[in-house]
C-alpha cells in the first residue's frame, strides 16, 4: 500500500507527498478559476497521469517485443468547456516515437495499447 499525504497550504496551493520516497507535487488553481497559475493545476496533474501512464504502458508492450521506447513523447492538449462545470472535455495527443521505430511497429505499439488500456470502442490508433 502506497501512502499519499496531501495538504491544504494556503492561497489555493495543495502539496501532496509520496510518503515513501518524500517527493512532492504542488497545485494551484490557474488564473481563469481564481488562482495564480504559479504551478500545475488539478486538471494539468490529471493530464500529466494519462500521458505517463500511457507511456508507460506502450514502453511495457515495447520492451515484451524486444524494442525499446526511450525518447517517445506525447504532447497534450487539454480541451476545457467554456462553460462550467469546470472539467477536461478532451485530449488532443501528439505521439511521438523514437528514431527507427518503424510504422508498423508504431501501429503494432498503438493497437496492443489500445487493447489493454480499455479505449472507449470505436477509438482507431
């Protein structure tokens, strides 16, 4: 069991710690909710999960097919609504994959993700 302590500090900042190794992460609220957007936001930490996660799983799949991901990246746009409530409406992904990765294997990585990650149905790598 992995423990996290998260803690209200002041002016709309919240630190939370990963009890077993001390590492911390702060929040704010961004500007257009009242914050002052000095670091990650609740929505940008949601975000930045996905795109590690994500990784994370294409690398496994990688490395189980002797290929190695190192140097991929995902670029991320997150779509908010105009109007509340306030929440992340979409992800817009720009995935980059390392040199001499070749398109099949790209496609190949994509699909097996999309398997085991659950995609809703429908969604095409």
């Amino acid at each position: 069991m992995t423990k996290i302590i998260t803690q209200y500090i002041e002016d709309s900042q919240v630190k939370s710690t990963h009890e077993p190794t001390s590492h911390t992460i702060l929040t704010d609220l961004p500007p257009d909710n009242g914050g002052k957007g000095r670091t990650f936001s609740l929505t940008d930490i949601f975000t930045a999960s996905f795109g590690a996660c994500a990784l994370t799983i294409m690398a496994r799949l990688a490395e189980r097919k002797g290929d190695d991901l190192s140097g991929a990246k995902i670029i991320i746009d997150k779509i908010m609504p105009a109007v509340p409530p306030r929440k992340v409406a979409k992800f817009i992904l720009e995935i980059t994959f390392p040199d001499g990765f070749t398109r099949e294997k790209r496609i190949c990585t994509l699909r097996l993700y999309t398997a085991v990650s659950r995609a809703p149905a429908g969604r095409k790598p």
